[in-house]
C-alpha cells in the first residue's frame, strides 16, 4: 500500500509517528472514561474537543505509516485497557488540571516533531496539529481562570534598570549569601512543580485502583518522590517569600474499581516520569545558582532510576511494546 510519495519517511520521522500514535491512543482511553463522568459543561466541551483531536490523529497517522509499510503499533484500546463504566476516580477540577498539562506536553512534542520532518507532508501534518493543540491550550487556560482554577506564578517588582553580572556570587548556591532567585529560575520551578503536583494526584488515583501489588509498591514509591520534589521546590520559593502552586491530591475520590488497565497505568506514570527528567534537564541547562543546579542532578538520578525500574516492570509483563528498529546486520549475515 505504498503512497505516491517516492520520499521514504526517515528513521526520526517513524519515531515521531509511532510515538504520537501510543500517546494519541492513551488520551483517547482517558479522554473517553472523563466524559463519562465530567459534570462541568465548559470542562466537558474541552474534553469533547480534546477526544475528535486524537481520533483523528490516529486515523492520519495510520495512513503515513500504512504508506511505508510500518505495523500500526498496538498503543492502547477501549477494550483492553479502559473501562468507561467505572466510577468516578477524579474531580472535574483535576481534569482540568490534567487537560492543562496534556496540551502543554503536546506542544512541546509537535514542536519537536516538526524541527525533525523533512517531507513536507509531514511538517503540514505537525504544524496543523501544534495550531490544533494551542488553541486547545488557550481554551483550557482561559477556563482555568474563569473558575479561577488556577494559581498564577510569582509576580517580581520590576528592576530600575538592567543590570550585568559582576563578580561569581551570581554562581552561589550552598555557601555564602543565595541571591534571590531570577525569572527563568521561578519560571522553571514553577513549571515543574505544576506538573509535579499533577503527577503526584495521578499516582494518589492509580494507587487506589491498581490491581497488581507489584505495581501498588512502585506507585506507592513514585508518590513518596513526588512529594519529596515539591517539597523541595516549594521550601525553595519559601525561602523568598514566592507562591507555589496548589495540590491535586485531594481531587482524587475513594474509588477503588480500577477504570484503567495495570499496563495504561503504568504507562502513564513512565510517560510522566520520562518527561520530568527532559524537563529538569532544560531547568538545569539555564540554571545558574549552585544549589538549585544540584538538585536538578540529584532529582533527575532519582527519577532515571525509578524510570528503569518501570521500565522493567513493563518488560516483565510484556507490556513494553517496542519502536521499530535498524536491521540488525550482523545477525542477518550470521543467519544466511
């Protein structure tokens, strides 16, 4: 079923594909079981919106890899891996919150995705979908501040004039006199800590409902670093009188039926740990102050580690489903 298209699709291009299509089929089962039970009818809109985008995705990414002659991933499914009928797990609040992030992720990944095309096709293709996914954003955030669901980030008094750095004291981190900290410092933390906290109520949820004890034991230990690393965040801006922003943990409701599958779950908690590390990673490549650098180090480790043992744990319930790789020559000239 080759397309007319004589350009082969490159290896980052297939990566970028594959990638969206597991994470479109993920949303999908999310997005299906919220609308389940979204009583708020802004927030139910969104989610509606939200749901036609990656159906669509889906379909169109079907076609390109269809048109190379790459296997459909397997991703996740309605069937396997959802159950719309089970009861309420999260508020609409954290729904919101969810929706929030999801979209902030997803511009970052189409922006991603479109500086690694080289057909042309393909780049219409991911900047019609980053068009798609900022006006769901703006949307998003426009609700979040009419229910006044969202906390904004530290306001700073503005300079009298600029300024250039003088002597290393700029650098000082654990020993002498901190300075305070800088706007791409506040606007770092402020944004990992937004997405800390969702990853913390997330793992509260899936706690609850998930089946396996094995995986109980490894949300139970994602929760505790997730909680530790706000907690360093927060005890940061503290420390200059700055506000953090709020806790989803108690949007999250008693239900034990579990309304995703152990394999989704976990899934989720690799994605959002994955992301974490890239996110810390950029933090730390415009940090400045010593102290917050190596945090940024010391979280990331805990996060690479805790990312392999879900990694593992997926292999171990052949869960992990594998991206498509290079021939392996040596083995193809062993064998003939």
């Amino acid at each position: 079923m080759k397309t007319n298209n004589s350009i082969r699709l490159t290896a980052p291009e297939i990566s970028s594909l594959w990638t969206q299509y597991i994470f479109d089929t993920m949303s999908i089962c999310f997005f299906r079981y919220a609308l389940e039970h979204i009583e708020d009818y802004d927030i139910k809109l969104l989610y509606q919106s939200a749901l036609k985008l990656s159906k669509m995705h889906v379909q169109k990414i079907t076609k390109f890899m269809q048109g190379e002659n790459y296997p459909i991933p397997h991703g996740f499914t309605e069937k396997e891996d959802v159950n719309i009928n089970a009861p309420r797990l999260f508020q609409d609040p954290f729904y919101l919150h969810y929706l929030y992030v999801m979209t902030l992720q997803g511009m970052t990944g189409y922006s991603l995705s479109v500086s690694n095309s080289i057909r042309s096709d393909l780049r219409k293709y991911y900047i019609t979908c980053m068009s798609e996914t900022m006006k769901l954003f703006d949307l998003t955030m426009d609700t979040m501040l009419t229910k006044g669901l969202y906390t904004r980030p530290p306001i700073i008094t503005p300079p009298d004039s600029i300024d250039f750095v003088k002597d290393q004291s700029f650098l000082t981190g654990w020993l002498g006199k901190r300075r305070p900290l800088n706007v791409m410092e506040i606007g770092d933390i402020t944004f990992n800590m937004i997405k800390m906290h969702l990853h913390a109520g997330l793992k509260v949820g899936f706690g609850q409902v998930a089946q396996s004890k094995e995986l109980r034991d490894h949300i139970k230990r994602g929760l505790g670093i997730a909680n530790k690393h706000i907690e360093i965040f927060e005890s940061v801006f503290d420390e200059e009188y700055l506000s953090s922003p709020i806790s989803l943990q108690a949007m999250i409701t008693n239900s034990i039926t579990p309304p995703f599958s152990d394999k989704y779950m976990l899934y989720q908690i690799q994605l959002s740990t994955q992301l974490s590390i890239s996110y810390y990673g950029s933090a730390l490549s415009v940090n400045a102050r010593r102290d917050l650098g190596a945090h940024y180090i010391r979280l990331t480790l805990e996060l690479l580690q805790f990312a392999e043992d879900g990694g593992k744990l997926m292999i171990k319930n052949g869960w992990l489903e594998q991206p498509p790789t290079a021939s392996d020559r040596n083995s193809l000239a062993n064998d003939k």
